[in-house]
C-alpha cells in the first residue's frame, strides 16, 4: 500500500506555487530591475552637555602690590643714579644712593611678607 496522501500532495505543492509567487511578487513587474527599498536610518540625537565652569579670579595681596611699587621705585631711582654717573654729576649720584638706601628695607620687608604668602 504505497498510497499517498492527496491532501498532502495538494498542500506541498501549494506551498510551492505560493512561494514561487511571493517570489515572483517580489521582483519587478514591467522587467525593470527594481531599486531597492532604503534601510531605515535612525539618528540618535547629540547629548549636549551645559557645564558651568567656576571662574577663579586671584587678588594680588597688598604685600606683594607693596613690593612691586618699592622695585618700580628703586628701578627708576637706579636709572637716575646711572645717568647722574655717566653724566659726571656726583652729587645726583649720591642723592639717588642716599633714596635707594632708603627705598631697601621697605622694599625687602615687602618682599619677605610677599613670598610668606
């Protein structure tokens, strides 16, 4: 009894010719190759970030801004002191000496507060 079943042989070979249709769909209908369909492209949106940054702002201390203005001074009292020397005139010479020496101990006394800091 090698009998086959017609309801199987009816459902595989409709499956076949549905396939070849599904197939045959699926191409171009006028024999135009077909342009394929775009992949859908999804675009994450950029994380934006907001930082606020702390703006530091630094003060000099009047110690340093004290020791500044005395090295400003002695600077230009010493530029008077050399003129005075290339100019041959001692006594603006000695004067100018007279005010740097005056000028030294508030200039260092400044500067070692300055750099106690």
């Amino acid at each position: 009894m090698n009998k086959k079943n017609p309801l199987l042989i009816a459902g595989a070979g409709g499956l076949l010719v549905l396939g070849f249709a599904a197939g045959a769909g699926a191409g171009a209908t006028s024999g135009e190759p077909q342009t394929p369909t775009p992949a859908v492209t999804v675009t994450a949106e950029p994380k934006v970030r907001t930082e606020v940054k702390e703006k530091r702002v630094e003060v000099t201390p009047p110690s340093c801004r004290l020791a500044l203005d005395q090295a400003d001074r002695g600077f230009n009292t010493f530029a008077d002191v050399m003129q005075a020397l290339l100019d041959g005139d001692t006594s603006a010479a000695e004067a100018g000496n007279t005010k740097l020496n005056k000028l030294a101990p508030q200039y260092n006394a400044a500067k070692a507060e300055c750099r106690g800091l």
